[in-house]
C-alpha cells in the first residue's frame, strides 16, 4: 500500500495549516491543536448567529476542511442564535473550550474573525457583518 497522499490532499491540508498558523500567530500560541479548537468555537457560534441564506454564503469561500469544521454539528432548526453583545458571544466561546481559561475570550475571537476577514472575499465578510447586531460587529476592529 502506497503511503503517497493526493495532491487535492496537501493542498487541503496545506490550506488549513495556513488558517491555524495565522491564528497562533495572531494569539501568539505554538499550539496548532489549540488554534484548530479556537477555529472551531469561534466559527460554529458565528455560525449559529447567522441566519441560513448567510451561513451557506459563507461557507462556500471556505477551505473544504474548514467548510467540514464549519458545519460540524449544525442544526439550522436551531438558527439563528438570539446573541447580540459581546460578553454573550465571548462567554459562548470561553464556555465551550475551559483550557483557554487562561486567554482571553474576546482576544481569541478576534484572531480567529481576523484570520476569516484575511482569507475570504470583503464583500462576504461586509454581507457577513450586517447580520449581526452593532455590538458583536465591533468585534472585528
């Protein structure tokens, strides 16, 4: 059996390799595992504030392993989440992951939201933006 992977593979990989090195960069983190696990909270409850025309939008300017993460567990029955403040959307990212305890939620919101905004289209990230409340958008500055 040939231990050769398909180049759709790598760039795969190499894709989202570059969205986890962006976000231990912003956080400062050596820790790939702990960027992929900010990734994942940070979108699925950007996710879950999104109404549906809006979360598919989105997704489609995803990586496809990204996109997978992105949907991991969705329920659109459930969308969208009724979070309109910061405090609301940080605590439901801190909520989910107590190892980042030690980190900042909203910091680590805004390098995961950061590192979106650097790899999908503005125009997405505007359509993105007037979804949300004025608080959370603040997020992203």
């Amino acid at each position: 059996m040939s231990t050769t992977t398909s180049p759709i593979y790598n760039s795969m990989i190499a894709k989202t390799n570059e969205w986890l090195r962006d976000i231990q960069n912003e956080l400062d983190w050596p820790d790939p595992e702990k960027a992929f696990k900010a990734l994942r909270v940070v979108l699925h409850t950007l996710r879950d504030r999104l109404p549906l025309k809006e979360v598919t939008d989105l997704s489609a300017q995803l990586p496809m392993l990204v996109r997978g993460l992105y949907f991991e567990g969705w329920n659109p029955l459930r969308s969208p989440s009724r979070i309109k403040h910061i405090d609301e959307f940080t605590h439901q990212v801190n909520s989910h992951f107590p190892e980042f305890e030690y980190a900042e939620p909203q910091e680590i919101t805004r390098a995961v939201l950061t590192t979106l905004s650097n790899h999908v289209s503005a125009g997405e990230i505007e359509d993105v933006m007037g979804c949300l409340p004025k608080e959370l958008r603040e997020l992203w500055s």
